[in-house]
C-alpha cells in the first residue's frame, strides 16, 4: 500500500512538472515572438532615405514618442554611416509612427560631459554594474520637423560579463539597445 502511496505521489508530481514546464516553454515563446517584430527595410528605406540598411535589434526607449523601437546600421562599404532608429511597427501596422531618430558616429566624451552623468552611473554602482559613458554622438530627431541632438553612449556590463549599450541625452531620453545591440555598436 504505501509503495502505491510512494508511486502515485511521483507521477502526480511528474505531471505536474511536464505541465509546467510546457507552460514555460510557450510562454517563452509568446514572448520572444511578441518582441522579435521587425519593421519592414522598404518602409525604413523610403522614410529615411537610407539605401543599405542592416538590422541591429530591438531598441527600447524611454522619454520617447514610441517605446518599441528597432535599430538599423546605416552602411557605407563596411563603415557604419549612421544608426537608425524606427517605430518597430513601421510599415506592419497602420497607426506607427513615423517619427524616428538618426545618430552618426561618435566622439570619445569629455570628463566634463561624463561628469553630467555620475548620479545615473551611481545608481549602476549600487546594482553592482559597471557603467561608463563612452563617447558623444551628433544626432536628429525627425518627425514633421528636424531637431539637433546629442546622445552620450553608455556602456554597462553586468555580473555575468554581459555587455550591452544605451544611448541617453541630457533630458533624460534614452535609447537602450540591449545585450544583442551590444556587438555592432561597440565601436562606433
């Protein structure tokens, strides 16, 4: 009797791992399908003007019109001419955006313009991250209109040496491009 108790409570306990497990799988699946939205390189190209574009990955941003965005490199030859960033559902859903931002490579940062941003590293130091802000980026924010900024590029790497970048402006607009974003962005 008791080996039945014993053997019964294993396979209860067996269903209901594979069930979670399952569960796991598809909601790991509903979510990279939800985040991996590419916008449409046609729709890209005829907004921007840009002729050879290469995607780069998902970009969030804060204090910005659209929180889900997509960056693109702007290439010439194998340079990066500049780095788009678009609404991630340009050309897949009717009401996107059009507004997007375009940021050309960047300067090594000054200590002064660094110095701007020592609360923001601070606060990665209490996160046990290592942040530095790495250079300053001319760019244009394009919408009906055009309007100058400038964007410092942060760098981050965290306690599993995973790297990744950001780009912030003073007023506190910010472009994060992830872990994935990382790579082709380390040196422009």
């Amino acid at each position: 009797m008791t080996k039945r108790i014993i053997i019964g409570g294993l396979v209860v306990l067996l269903v209901v791992a594979t069930f979670l497990q399952v569960r796991e799988i598809i909601r790991a699946y509903n979510i990279a399908y939800q985040e991996e939205i590419v916008p449409e390189a046609t729709r890209v190209r005829s907004l921007t003007g840009a002729e050879s574009l290469e995607g780069i990955s998902r970009v969030t941003g804060e204090n910005t019109l659209v929180e889900a965005l997509y960056g693109y490199k702007n290439m010439d030859d194998q340079d990066i001419e500049s780095v788009l960033v678009v609404d991630r559902n340009l050309g897949i859903q009717p009401k996107a955006s059009d507004a997007y931002y375009e940021l050309f490579p960047g300067r090594e940062a000054t200590e002064e313009e660094a110095a701007q941003f020592e609360s923001l590293i601070a606060e990665f130091d209490e996160q046990q991250l290592f942040a530095q802000v790495i250079s300053t980026h001319e760019a244009r924010y394009v919408t009906n209109r055009e309007e100058a900024m400038t964007f410092y590029k942060v760098f981050v790497r965290d306690v599993d040496t995973n790297e990744y970048v950001f780009f912030i402006t003073e007023d506190g607009t910010k472009l994060d491009f992830h872990t994935r974003g990382f790579l082709p962005l380390r040196y422009f």
